[in-house]
C-alpha cells in the first residue's frame, strides 16, 4: 500500500526506488566515468606533453625555414639572418599582395606612400609586422591568416628597404 498526499489538488506520492532506467544510466556513467579517468590517468596522457611537443615542433618548422632562406643571401652585420633573402622574398610577396594599393614601388595609391620617413602606425620593425599582421582600420586588411611569421618578416624587410 502507498501513501498518497494531496496538496492543493496534485497528488504526491513517495516513491522508494527510482526509475529502472535511470538506475541503470547512472551505472552505465559511473562504469564510462572511471574507465576514461582509469585511461587518461594511466596511459602517460599530459596535456603539457602534448603541448611541450606542438611547441617542438614549431620551433623547429621556423629554424627550417629560417635555414632555406639563410642560404640564399648575404649577412647583415649582427642581424642573425640574412637581409637580402628577406628581401627579395618581401618584394615578390609585395607584389603579389600590397602593389594593388601601395603600387608597385611602394609609393602608394589608395593606400599610403611607404617610402616616407614616418608612417602613421610608426616605423619600427614591430609596428609594420603588426600592421600586417593585424591590419589597420580605415583599409588595412589582416593578413595574419595567410602569412607565416617570415613572410611577414620579409615584408618587413622589404618595406624598410624602400626609398
């Protein structure tokens, strides 16, 4: 026999087990839930490891490339690359994606003249990789997406070197 209370017109009763089915999911979590701790604590998985060798393994792309383009040009006193690579890099890139609007010799057309001696943005090796990487507003695109670090770098180079 159950005891059914009424409280203002729904009825309650008190049940001693709950549902079949939701005895039987939790059971089926708590097995899942300690078989995929039991694994990802036992197997040697580190989420630092697997960053630590992402990390690795950039570096190590960067150095690459940094070497294939050090073996085509001549040092630069105390630059610890080699300019010239950089910048014959930096002008095919720049022809390929800034001449439509800063010309082809760097003197502009909708976008502003490049071989002056003071950009709006500034003039710093870091705040031209930043206005390429990020753009600028009023027309700047963002070329982060489809530039690498040294192609970024070489239109650096390549920018700096206009006159």
């Amino acid at each position: 026999m159950s005891e059914q209370h009424d409280y203002d017109g729904i009825t309650y009763r008190e049940e001693k087990h709950s549902p079949t089915i939701f005895r039987i999911l939790f059971a089926v979590l708590v097995i899942w839930g300690i078989a995929f701790m039991g694994h990802y604590l036992f197997s040697g998985w580190s989420s630092q490891t697997e960053a630590d060798t992402a990390r690795n393994a950039l570096v190590e792309k960067k150095q690459a490339a940094h070497k294939a383009v050090e073996g085509t040009g001549d040092v630069q006193q105390g630059s610890g690359h080699k300019v010239e690579a950089y910048v014959a890099a930096g002008k095919q890139l720049f022809g390929n994606l800034c001449a439509a609007c800063h010309g082809e010799n760097g003197k502009g057309t909708v976008g502003p003249d490049l071989t002056a001696s003071k950009f709006r943005f500034g003039k710093t090796r870091q705040d031209i990789a930043k206005s390429i990487s990020e753009g600028r507003p009023n027309g700047m695109p963002a070329f982060n997406s489809q530039l690498n670090s040294e192609q970024v770098e070489s239109l650096v180079e390549y920018i700096l070197s206009l006159k």
